[in-house]
C-alpha cells in the first residue's frame, strides 16, 4: 500500500504547485501587463517490475510480467502565456503598450536589464539637476535605443509616440529644439526562459549577449527594423491576459483532483489497517 500511498502524496504536493499558479494568476487580474502561467505535468518515474519470486509462487497469475507500477505526476514545466490581453485606453501621454505577443520593454535598475509589459510609465525628477528620468512603475529607468536611460528636461510641454516608438518631447519655449528617443524593444523569441523577479518584471538566464546570440532575444529598433509585427500605442495599456472565468474553472478541476488523491491515501490507510487486523 506504500505505494499508492507515495504517488497519491506526490500528486497532491505537484497539485499544489497547481493551484498556487492559478491563484496567481486570479490576484494578478487587474494588473496591467500580467502574462498568466500554466502548470504542465507529466508521469513520475515509472517501475517496471519484471524480476519474479519464482515459478512455483507464480500459479494462478493473472496480472502481466513487466508490470507497471506509476509514482504519481509532477509539474514538469511551468509555461508563460504571452497572448495579448485586452486593450484600455487611457489617453494619458506617458502610457504605452506594445502591440505584438513577443515585444516587451527594456527597463534597467542596479546595472541589471530586465523586460516588462507595464507601459504605465511616470516621470521622476534627478537629483541636483533640472531633468526628468522617465521610468517605470516600478521605478525601473526606461531605456532607449542607445541602451541608455531616457532623460530629458523637465520643462517639458507634450510628448508624442508613434508606432515606431520614436519619442519627440516639446517644451514650453518654443524656441527651444525638440528632443527625440528611440524606446529600445527586446522581441523575445523563447518566452517560457523568462523569470519572474517581481515587481511585474522578467529576467533571463545569463546575460543579454547570450541571449542575443543563441537566438532567444532580438534587440529591436522599430524605427530601422519594423515588419508591422511589434507596434507602440500611446494612450493605452495591456490589460492582464487573465480570463478569470478560465481560471475558476481549472482551480475547482485541480481542488477536486487534489481531494481525490487525499481519498486515495485515506483508502490505502484503511486496507492497511485491514490488513493487519487480519491473523494467520
């Protein structure tokens, strides 16, 4: 019975793991940019029992040679979903979405780069000078094509985008020149190498030079290299991809499969307690 007892206790702990991504998600519903997960699993390892006792042990069998005894499931990967989600229009000048499941914002912070789908960015003022850093949410530096952060002066008056995400600030004098930035966009290619680090943000393994070497991300300037597949909206963010109705229904499938191996312990409990009771 240890045995059946082991893989029920292996499902239920892998389930678990379930059930805490779904509940991630359902908390991440309203946040803009979200990217849902999904748990894949597959079979533990599987004995195969082939050595036998003996031929004079084994009249009457009927169960095949070779039996197959299973260990339960695990969570074999945990894959990103990077489907757009819904778009909300905010027509504020410093909002920004990207069109395209595989484009996502370079964003720096401590000398680390890192991705994110949060075009909620705000403008914070530097330190012993009259500019303005233009960051994330998060407080992260946005950065632009030139891999360095967007700074510009902060008596600015407008800030238009096009969907090139070329960045052209005004000022309140008009006599004074226009400024433009080029938002740097990373097209990442392997979305499930993404790692969540917090704070609506991503990260990949090793550095960036890898990356771009081995094929998984691709530096983009959208103003020299634009195939219409990664466009910029300004006005508007990416809402979470979350369906909440999905999710309450693949959370009330996992619960039930988690009681279900919560019985199958409570069985095997039972037929062993059975089995000792019985005397020779």
């Amino acid at each position: 019975m240890s045995i059946q007892m082991n893989a029920a206790t292996t499902s239920m702990r892998e389930l678990q793991k379930k059930i805490d991504i779904i509940s991630n998600n359902i908390s991440n519903v309203n946040t803009t940019g979200y990217k849902r997960q999904e748990a894949n699993f597959s079979d533990a390892l599987v004995l195969t029992i082939e050595k036998q006792a003996g031929l004079q042990h084994e009249v009457g069998r009927q169960t095949p040679y070779g039996l197959r005894v299973g260990s339960g499931a695990i969570v074999s990967q945990t894959s990103l979903r990077t489907e757009q989600g819904s778009i909300q229009k905010t027509d504020r000048p410093l909002d920004f979405m990207i069109q395209g499941d595989s484009g996502f914002f370079r964003v720096a912070s401590e000398g680390n780069i890192y991705y994110t789908k949060d075009g909620s960015f705000q403008v914070q003022p530097r330190l012993n000078s009259n500019q303005v850093n233009l960051v994330t949410s998060s407080g992260d530096a946005v950065l632009d094509s030139n891999n360095r952060p967007i700074a510009f002066d902060g008596d600015y008056s407008d800030i238009k985008a096009d969907e090139n995400g070329t960045l052209v600030i005004s000022y309140r004098d008009p006599a004074k020149q226009q400024t433009q930035f080029q938002l740097s966009i990373a097209e990442i290619n392997l979305p499930n190498l993404l790692e969540k680090i917090g704070g609506n943000r991503y990260q990949l393994p090793g550095t960036e030079a890898q990356q771009v070497a081995n094929g998984t991300l691709q530096v983009v300037n959208l103003a020299e290299q634009n195939n219409g597949a990664i466009r910029i909206n300004q006005g508007s963010l990416e809402m979470s991809n979350v369906d909440l109705t999905e999710e309450m229904t693949e959370l009330i499938a996992t619960q039930r499969l988690f009681q279900s191996q919560g019985r199958a312990i409570s069985f095997a409990d039972d037929m062993m307690g059975l089995v000792n009771t019985i005397k020779g």
